[in-house]
C-alpha cells in the first residue's frame, strides 16, 4: 500500500462527462479479452496494450492502472431433439415459423476480472479491495 500512497494525487475519479477508453486500446486494437488484458490509466482513463503501457509511463509518470481481463467461457446449449428439422412457414427472419438466426451459433458468458497495477514493476493489487483507499 505504500507504493499506491505515493500515487494518490495523480488518481481522478471519472465524471459524467469523462470518456473512459475500456474496450479497446487507443494505439492497438488490444482489448481486455486478449490474454495480456488491457490496462486502464486511473489518471487520463485512456486505455493501453500491454505492449504500450509501458512506454506510455515513460512518457507521462502515470503509474496507477485498473487492468481489465475478460474470460470467455462457452455455455453449453440443450440437446437439440434427433427429430426432423422445423419445418419453416414463413419467410421471416426470428418470428414464429421463420428462419431462427441463433441455431448453429455458439453462446458464451463473459467474467471480468480486475486488478489495480503500478508501473514499472507491474505490482498488482487484487480490486474490489477493503485495504485500498476510496479514491482507487
């Protein structure tokens, strides 16, 4: 915790009006889904890659990030019946007796999980936390 205190000043809380760049990182096409996850800066609320957080603390001395993973997990759909096919009515897409759009298609649930990381060590602090201070 000591390494945050020295951090505090630089964190800012998002307004209503602050954009918070968390799906996609604004130089790559990094996202939290990858495996490296993607780090959010607790100060400007830009998101980075892995790849670019690291020069991007050299440059602005931002070291307080909330590192976002997404895990993908499959859920598995009921057994389909061994009967005949239904058997399409109307030509419509998604309505009763047409064309259903989501047969075939697998269905996933997605789990985030999030960390607080101070650069350039790469310290991580498991979040939601009690020890943390309110502002993080």
């Amino acid at each position: 915790m000591d390494l945050l205190s020295k951090h505090l000043g630089d964190i800012k809380i998002p307004t209503a009006n602050s954009k918070v760049y968390k799906d996609e990182c604004v130089f790559s096409f990094d996202n939290p889904e990858l495996e490296t996850g993607l780090y959010v800066s607790l100060s400007t609320f830009l998101g980075l890659g892995r790849d670019h957080v690291e020069r991007y603390f050299r440059k602005t001395k931002h070291a307080v990030y909330l590192h976002i993973k997404r895990l993908k997990t499959e859920v598995s759909s009921p057994p389909q019946g061994d009967g005949p096919d239904k058997k399409i009515t109307r030509l419509a897409i998604g309505v009763e007796g047409g064309f259903d759009p989501d047969v075939g298609k697998k269905k996933y649930e997605y789990e985030d999980i999030y960390n607080i990381v101070l650069l350039p060590d790469f310290v991580t602090l498991p979040w939601p936390n009690e020890e943390l201070p309110d502002i993080v």
